[in-house]
C-alpha cells in the first residue's frame, strides 16, 4: 500500500466521522478516541488507519522490535499499513543543527500482539475506578507548569474550572472523577487560554473532554459514560475536526508522558 493511498483512507475516515458527527452520531468518534487511548504515541492519522484495518488491535509493533521482545510474527499474517516519516538533510541554519527534516511519509507495517507467537508479555492493565498514583504524578505535573491547584465546597454546579493559570476542583470527587476532572482542566490550561483557541465554547469542551476521555482510558479508567454527552456536542467542519483531533492526541500524549515524570516530553507551552 503505498503513502497516498494511506491518506487517502485518513481522508475518507475523517469525511465519514464529521458526517456522523454532524448527524449527532458520536459512536465512530468515541471508537477512535479509545483506539487513540491505546495508542497515546500515534499520530491520530496512524490511529484512525490501525482502526480501520484491525479495529480489535490492542499492542502493535513492527516485525524487528516483536523479535527483540521474544515474540515472531506468523507466516502469512497482514501487516498494519501506517504512514512513517522518511527523514533526511537539509542545509544547516547554524552549528548546532542537526541538519534533519521530515521531507515525506511511506507505507510502514506494524502487527498486533494477537500476530504473534513467543514469549508472554505482561497483562494488559484492567479497567478499575481508581488511578492511583497516577493522580497525584498528574497534579505534580501541572504544579511543575506554575498552575496552581484549589480544591473548594461549591463551583456552582462544576466540578472543575480552568482560569488561566489556576484550576480549581470540587472537593469529595471519587478518584476517577478527581483524575479525569484533573486532566480536563489541564487540557484547557494548555490548549485554550491563548489567542489561537477555537472560537466555538462547545469545540473547546470537546478538545478538554475527549483529552481526559484518552488519558483516563490510557491509565485504565472507563471514561465512555462520562465523556459521551461532550462528545456529542461536536458539531463542525471538516478542517476543524482534523485540527481538533490533531490537538486532542497530542495534548493527551504530552499529558501521559508528563505522568510517566519523562520532563522532556512534557506538554508544550
């Protein structure tokens, strides 16, 4: 399968999902969103082409790094095609360039854990209403940003607010309501309190809810009934809807690796 023909089923994923979306149908989106939750280090372009090809997909990885892990692909088993970038050299602007660019993408192929034969990988983690550890990594990570964090009785009927430099959170929240309100708020810190922002209030709550909706699900929690009411309201064009999605996977990716304590690969900004 070769690149263009991969964009080509990106496109026609995405025109089919605004049309549902525009239709008040948020099934397909919320299946990709879990799919992106598997995935957190894919590009949404990539996750939208694993879906399509193997929806059940839960752990891929190409042929090498399944050899390096024990395991080998079974003869005669279909690779997942992705797009990869193909890196090459450009002119150098100073001394300490490293001289490299994205000139294009090719057709790369990844395989699902269930392709495999070998040794045993670790268990998948199991969906629970408490995220542990995680929350507390979570608000050292947003404290590390200068946000300063507030737990109050009453917000009104809310049970977050982002204002720019501060979130406050209801207190007597379950855990999972406390982790994916937390991560909710975070995403508003970073994608919506800058000039750039999406004008529309109701695209601003689905960028916030569908991040949490993928890293609550990353970290093992089902988020599906309490994301589901944002995700209908979605109601856009076609160019929007790919620039949504494109903020969504990579603020919920930064949000994870920032979670994990990896600084370097902390949220932009």
């Amino acid at each position: 399968m070769t690149a263009d023909e991969l964009k080509k089923i990106t496109t026609d994923a995405l025109d089919t999902l605004a049309a549902l979306l525009d239709e008040g149908q948020s099934d397909q989106l919320t299946a990709l969103l879990k799919t992106m939750a598997r995935f957190p280090k894919y590009s949404w372009h990539n996750v939208a082409l694993i879906a399509s090809q193997r929806p059940t997909a839960t752990r891929v990885a190409g042929f090498q790094t399944w050899r390096t892990m024990g395991r080998c692909v079974r003869k005669g088993e279909k690779g997942i095609a992705i797009l990869a970038p193909i890196v090459g050299r450009r002119e150098a602007e100073s001394a300490s360039d490293n001289a490299r660019t994205i000139l294009g993408f090719r057709a790369a192929y990844v395989f699902d854990v269930e392709q495999t034969d070998g040794e045993p990988l670790p268990e998948p983690r199991e969906a629970s209403g408490d995220p542990g550890a995680k929350t507390a990594s979570l608000k050292a990570a947003i404290l590390a940003r200068g946000i300063a964090l507030e737990s109050v009785d009453d917000l009104g009927g809310a049970l977050g607010t982002s204002s720019g430099g501060r979130i406050r959170l209801l207190t007597r929240l379950s855990p999972a309501m406390e982790f994916t309100t937390l991560v909710h708020e975070y995403a508003h810190e970073l994608l919506h309190h800058a000039d750039d922002r999406p004008a529309s209030r109701d695209t601003r709550e689905l960028e916030a809810e569908a991040v949490a909706f993928v890293v609550g699900g990353a970290v093992g929690l089902n988020t599906s009934d309490a994301s589901r009411d944002y995700i209908c309201l979605y109601r856009g064009d076609r160019e929007a809807l790919a620039q949504s999605l494109t903020r969504v996977q990579q603020t919920a990716s930064a949000i994870l690796r920032a979670i994990e304590g990896d600084a370097s690969l902390a949220p932009p900004g």
